[in-house]
C-alpha cells in the first residue's frame, strides 16, 4: 500500500478533483494526506473534504510542514504551484515527487499559446527549488493537454462522480468540446 499526500489547487479545473477521486479510488493507495495550495485555501479544503475521506490542510495553515512530515508519506503528488512542496523540501527529506508542471515547448492551451506553464508560474522560485533539490518525476502541459477521456470514459466518470458534472460542462465548454 503506497501511503500518498496530494498538494493541490483544486477548485479551478476538474483535473485535479479527478485526480483526487482517482488516489482515493485506488486500491493500492492509502491518501494520507492533502494540502491546499494558492489562492482561497478555505475553499479549495471545503472542496477536497467533499471529495475525500483523507486529512485536508490548508496550505497556508500553521503547521502544515510539521504535519506532513510526521505523517511520513511514501510519495508526493504536485498538482498546483509549488509552493508547499519546496516548504516540505526545505524542512528535511521529502519521499519521491511527481508532479505536474511546466512545458517543453509552447504549448496551446485554453486557447493561448503559453510559454510558462501555470504551475511554474504562480511560484517561480518554489518550482526551481523543486527542480533543483526535490529530483521530481515531471509531468509537463505537453503531455498533459493532449490526455483526453473518450465519451464513453467521461461519461462513466461523472456517473461515479456525480459532484465532476459542473466542472466538467464547464471545462468543456470553455474548450469548445
């Protein structure tokens, strides 16, 4: 059983409340752990709790870096800027890193050609010392913007997850899907 803590910006994109159900659903994951990162903290943990039966913290809460390092993870996930990342970082040892983030070449996305990939943008300084000290297994906007459920797969995902219908229609429809 792999024991995972998720970081995330949950609430912008239905990406990440996916992926939320996605750990939770697995049955070799055990989610010990979720933070908040960037922005409205109170409601991106109203969000998560509403997803997941797993501990959610505030990113901005004090106590977090202590938290998540007795809690003792075997894995970390990044799915929003990272600041809390490079937080757990500095405190001591941190277990392998995945995250989502950056971009091999400009990329379209949400109709833009982006140049700086959302991730690393919001904190610059938090994604280089991630890159530099945290040896992540990367997963870029490249990779990501061209992963798509068929019809007959995000059909079956609303239906198990009826609280994705909103986010869902609205992440489409801004996409012109």
């Amino acid at each position: 059983m792999l024991r995972l803590w998720i970081d995330t910006d949950v609430g912008d994109d239905p990406d990440d409340a996916i992926a939320l159900l996605a750990a939770v659903g697995h049955p070799e994951i055990d989610l010990v752990g979720v933070s908040t990162v960037d922005g409205d903290h109170n409601r991106r943990v109203r969000l998560a709790r509403a997803l997941v039966d797993a501990p959610v913290h505030a990113g901005d809460a004090p106590g977090l870096i202590d938290t998540f390092h007795a809690v003792a993870p075997d894995a970390v996930v990044a799915i929003g800027a990272l600041t809390n990342t490079a937080a757990f970082l500095a405190a001591g040892p941190v277990p392998p890193i995945t995250l989502m983030g950056g971009a091999l070449a400009p990329v379209e996305h949400w109709g833009m050609t982006m140049t700086t990939e959302y991730n690393f943008g919001r904190d610059p300084a938090a994604a280089a010392t991630v890159l530099r000290d945290g040896a992540p297994l990367v997963v870029p906007l490249d990779v990501t913007v061209r992963t798509r459920l068929d019809s007959d797969a995000l059909t079956r995902l609303v239906q198990a997850a009826p609280v994705l219908r909103e986010p869902v229609d609205r992440f489409l429809a801004l996409h012109g899907d």
